[in-house]
C-alpha cells in the first residue's frame, strides 16, 4: 500500500517515473510481476498518459485525473461519467478526488460537487 500511496504523490508532484516506479514495486510485491513490468513498459513507450491507461486497464484503483483523462482522451463528459459509475460502484479509493490536486479543474462543476459530497462523513 505504501508504494501505491508513494505512486500517487509522486504523479502530484510530477515525478513521473519514480511515480512509475513505486507502482510497480506495489505490483511485485501482490505477486504481479508482469503486470509491474507492463506498467514499466507503458512508461517507456509512452510516457505518463500510457502509465496511466495501462493502469486504469489493470483496475488498479488509481482513480487520478489524469488517468481518468488520459483513459477518456481528455473529454470532460466522459471523465465525469467514469467519476459518476466509479462512485455508483463503490470504488473505494474514490474518496482520493476530495484531495487529489488532479481534480482542481473539475471542483467548479456541480456533478463533480456532487460526486464528491457521497464521500463526506453523514451528518
């Protein structure tokens, strides 16, 4: 958990392959190697947007903008649709969008509001 948590902070701050990186160290350490090794490869051959697809296909949880983006071609309709069914799903690590910096764009939009206030503690 620690290297998947490390993986996100360093996309945040735009380490991208020590981001990389830590990623698939969480990944050996499941017992995935070739998925680690699928995740270096994406990398390499194409940057963080293919990092990122290659996560979001592994169903890695990691429910980033960019990876939402980057698996939606930058659409903002359909980033907030995959948001919406995520949510609908119970994509535990969904409550990360409260925080995560990635987002900052989306925090005006009332559906992204909405999304958001499912993850706030009952009144």
């Amino acid at each position: 958990m620690a290297h998947s948590f490390l993986s996100r902070v360093y996309v945040w701050t735009g380490d991208h392959a020590t981001a990389v990186e830590e990623r698939a160290k969480a990944m050996e350490l499941e017992g995935r190697p070739e998925d680690a090794k699928l995740l270096r490869d994406s990398f390499a051959a194409g940057g963080l947007n293919a990092f990122l697809r290659e996560s979001a296909r592994q169903g890695s949880g990691f429910a980033s903008l960019a990876a939402l983006t980057a698996e939606s071609d930058g659409d903002k309709e359909t980033v907030i649709k995959k948001l919406t069914e995520r949510a609908e799903g119970g994509n535990y690590w969904l409550f990360l969008i409260k925080i995560d910096p990635g987002f900052d764009p989306l925090r005006g939009d009332p559906r992204f509001q909405e999304i958001v206030k499912k993850f706030d503690p009952p009144q």
